[in-house]
C-alpha cells in the first residue's frame, strides 16, 4: 500500500495534492487520543460545549470562501454551490450548540407509588464517523456537531476523493480547541485509502463505543455485520432512489423548479436526489417538454470520477436498449475532465436497472401513471426509502400523498427538503438513525434510569 495517496480535480482529471495514507498506526493512535480526551470533554458543562460548538460554527463561517474554493477543486461543485454547502455545514454547530443545552430526561413518581423515576442521558464514548464524498463538510459536520454537542470524541474517516476539505475543518476545529485549551485529541481526521482495514480493526476495539456512517447500502451493510460481534452502536444514512410524484393538478411550473432542485443539485449527486419522475399521463408530455428546457439551461458540474461516469453511461445505454426513449443528453462529452450531460429518459420500463438502482448524475427518468393511487403504489415499490417528492395543489391529493409516500423525508410542493432542524434519515435499506433536528443528538447519548426513593 502507497504512502500518500493523489487527490483528484474531478474538472480536469489533475491531481490536485498528494495526501498521507494514513495506516493502523495512525487510527489507533487517534482513538487512543480519543479515549484520552474525553472524560475532560464530557464533565464540560452543557454551555461550556455549547460555547466551543458556537464558536466553531463561527470559524468556519469566517473561512467560508477558502472552504468552498477546496471543495470546487476536490469535488467539482460550483463555487457558490460550494458556499451553500459550507453556510449549510456550519449551521449543524450552531443548531447543536442550540441542542447541548437542552439534553433530554425527566423525573417524577412512579405510577406505583414505590419511589421515583429519574432518566438522563450520558455521551456514549468515542465514536467513528465516516463520511462520503459528495458533501465534504456538510456530512461531516451533522456527524462531529452532535457528536461532541452530546460530550463525545470523534474520529473522522472522509472520503479519499475529497478529504481536502476536512483536512481544512481539522485545521479549523484545532485553533477553536487551542482559544479553549481543549486536547486536540477530541476530533481526528484520519486521510486513507485502507477503509475496509480502517473500519475492522477500529470496530474491534472495545474503546470505540459507536460507528456512524453515510455512504452506499452495500457498505452499511457490512459495517453492520462487523458491529454485530460488539454490539456497536450504529446509524446507517445509506442509499436512495426517490420517486418525484407529479399529481394531474400540480403546477407544472413549480413542479419543474422542485425537480430541478431535487435532481440537479451536486450533477445529482446527492442520496436524496429525485431519480424516478412519475407524472399523470394527462400531464407527462408538458412536463417532459418543460424539464427538458430547464435542465438544459441548468449549469451541470463534472461527477466525481470516470467511474461514476461511465456507470451512469452504461445505466443510460441499458435502459435505451431496454425500450427507453432518449429526450436530451445521454452522449458521454469529449474533453478532460468526468463530465456527463443532463439527460432525460421518457417510458422507461419498469425492469430496467435504472429504475431500481441509485442514479448519483444528472439523469431523471420518466414514467406516467393514470390515478394518484397507482403512481403512489409505483413511487413505493423500490427497497429504498430515504426522500420522496410529491407535487399537487390539490388539498386530498397532497395529503395523500403525504400518508402514503413511504420514506424517512417526504417533500410536499418542495424540491429542496435538508434542514439542519429536521431529522435526516431513511427507512428500509436506505438505513436506521437520525441526523440534525432534536433526533440527532440522541444517536451520540445512552438513556440512564435512575431509581429513588
């Protein structure tokens, strides 16, 4: 195994920096540091956390533009794209500095008149966070803020395609930890290549007390069945394939900018990302014409490698060889760079792949339905279920579409759901656990019963 390892500008196939490919020396050095800082950590009262939390929150909104510059360079978003992604990112510190304050429990008698029930929380101990490539800080931070909100040390493992920008975060939490004389062991950036070696040897370590992970379902499902032996605490935000319900009375126009938004954002790479587009068939030619025209003049950025690329081409050639018809895009470009256009797929038939698997590009597929029952049944009908969209000025059919759409996040008229006050989370295989909203420091606290006299 190499030493260093390159990282890649996905713009231009260059590399932009060669990075230390940390090994088990490394880690286990970390989670020793871990288990070394936090005890001091967790007797912190809750505002003194909550005053690092917010001051954290302020340093990276202070360094914004040199954080959204690294992420346009590593991961190839737009550099205002990349500035909602930082302002986004930064606001889990402040929401949990918000949240620190406020840790749950209660007290009272019990029922049976015997004695008294209390309940309080306690951090759960060192935790592993691993995070992917497609939001460099902002899946980081919903992980580190509650994390250390709740009193626990955090071992941060990013992606090898984009750890520049937590490299950065690190360097930033680290000068936060000095103005506070806080031991820098408390949160780690750990830069590798060696994930699957990273994830065994760490889980087996009876220090470690939790493992939080966004990425694929196939690899949430293996660090699943490594925390089995220890029974690890664990919260999986894993794989999407989110149906985009268009009702026959929905505004075509709003319609379009929410799909726009929910298919667009990153060049669609993002697990919430509307992939199957199911329009009434009264309404499935005006819209097709309609998100034809915005998609097109929609500025799409490169995905994140020729992998992606050429996987996202081959689910395309699939579905054409299999009966789909091609509207726009479909054509990987000439040029440097992993570039692929936006594309829309029209008829798609429901055994094709594309329907059933997670897109991650610029590609919205089409299919109609005749009743909202039937593109609801249709919208349902996938193993996933981590967002759903759902569009209609109709009040029943709305809400409908709310009580039946079954995910873990349901968007009604909007494309755009995140929200650092909102529990982020699926349902099925897209995983277990919450991020942000008052849910998201729970996954870091173990319930303690009290009882007394």
């Amino acid at each position: 195994m190499s030493l260093t390892f390159p990282v890649i500008n996905p713009s231009d196939g260059s590399t932009i920096t060669e990075l230390e490919n940390h090994d088990s020396t490394q880690w286990m050095s970390a989670l020793s540091d871990a288990v070394a800082a936090g005890p001091s950590w967790a007797a912190k009262t809750p505002r003194e956390r909550s005053v690092v939390l917010t001051a954290i929150f302020e340093a990276l909104t202070e360094r914004a533009q040199e954080l959204a510059e690294i992420i346009h360079l590593e991961a190839g978003k737009s550099v205002a794209e990349a500035l909602g992604e930082v302002a986004y990112g930064a606001e889990y510190f402040r929401w949990f500095a918000e949240e620190a304050v406020r840790l749950p429990g209660r007290y009272g008698q019990s029922p049976s008149g015997i004695g008294h029930i209390a309940v309080t929380r306690a951090p759960v101990g060192p935790v592993l966070a691993i995070t992917p490539w497609n939001f460099p800080i902002a899946m980081a931070t919903r992980k580190i803020a509650p994390a250390l909100a709740a009193g626990c040390p955090v071992l941060v493992k990013p992606a090898s395609e984009t750890p520049l920008t937590m490299v950065k975060v690190g360097e930033i939490i680290a000068s936060v930890f000095d103005t506070f004389n806080i031991p820098q062991g408390l949160v780690s950036i750990i830069t590798t290549t060696r994930d699957a070696e990273l994830s065994a040897e760490l889980m087996a370590d009876p220090r470690l007390a939790k493992v939080t992970f966004t990425g694929s379902t196939n690899v949430g499902r293996i660090l699943v069945r490594q925390s089995a032996d220890r029974l690890l605490r664990t919260s999986m935000e894993l794989g999407g394939n989110a149906a985009f319900v268009i009702d026959e009375a929905a505004d075509l126009d709003e319609a379009v900018s929410g799909a726009i938004a929910a298919k667009l954002r990153n060049a669609g790479q993002v697990c919430i990302a509307a992939n199957r587009f199911l329009v009434h068939e009264s309404r499935a030619a005006e819209f097709t014409s309609k998100l034809a025209t915005a998609m097109q003049n929609t500025p799409i950025g490169p995905v994140i490698s020729a992998r992606q690329r050429d996987r996202i081409a081959a689910l395309v050639d699939e579905a054409i060889t299999d009966g789909a018809r091609l509207i726009i895009g479909g054509e990987v470009p000439d040029g440097s760079g992993f570039f692929y256009p936006a594309t829309i797929l029209a008829d798609v038939p429901a055994q094709s792949r594309i329907v059933h698997e997670e897109i991650f590009g610029p590609v919205a597929t089409i299919a109609t339905f005749t009743d909202l029952a039937e593109g609801v049944a249709q919208a349902n009908s996938t193993e996933f279920g981590l967002a759903a969209y759902g569009f209609s000025n109709n009040v029943k059919a709305t809400q409908y579409m709310a009580e039946h759409l079954e995910a873990g996040m349901v968007g009604i008229n909007r494309g755009a759901i995140s929200d650092p006050a909102a529990p982020f989370g699926g349902i099925g295989q897209s995983g277990f656990g919450r991020e942000g909203g008052t849910e998201g420091i729970e996954e870091y606290l173990s319930v303690r019963y009290l009882a007394l006299p």
